[in-house]
C-alpha cells in the first residue's frame, strides 16, 4: 500500500487524519493501551502505532492506515458558564 498525502484517503478525497499522544503513562495503563489496541483490532479496526522511547510516549496514527472505521473531527462545543 503506497501512502498518500497528509489529509488525503486511497481514493484521493480529502481526509481528517488525527494522530492521539499517550504521555506521562504508567506501565500499568500501557498494558491497558496495548489491551485496547488488541480489542480494537479483534473488532476488525487497525491503524498504525508507535513508540518514542526518548519521549516515553504512545501513538496512534489514524491516517490512511485505518481499516475497519473512520475518523471524523469536529469542533468543540463551547458552553457558557456563568
């Protein structure tokens, strides 16, 4: 599978790509992590992951690599206080 530009799916169109950081975790929610990641993918969805072991950080990349589920941004809602 060749990868396509930033922002854009296999078939060209435009794409919202989301990449998610992990930091600061314990080895105990990495286990968790990892747990999700492997429940995820028994559901038929899998992305691309990575490590940076000088960071100390978990990613997923949710970019062209994502099969079995798509990823949509949207705004945050803003809610008055006051």
């Amino acid at each position: 599978m060749k990868k396509n530009d930033f922002g854009r799916n296999d078939d060209g169109k435009k794409s919202d790509w989301v990449r998610i950081f992990f930091t600061g975790l314990t080895q105990r929610q990495l286990g968790h992590l990892h747990k999700a990641e492997r429940e995820l993918l028994k559901a038929g969805v899998s992305f691309d992951t990575g490590y940076d072991f000088d960071a100390e950080q978990r990613d997923w990349e949710l970019d062209w690599s994502l099969h079995g589920a798509q990823v949509a941004v949207k705004k945050p809602i803003q809610i008055a206080r006051g």
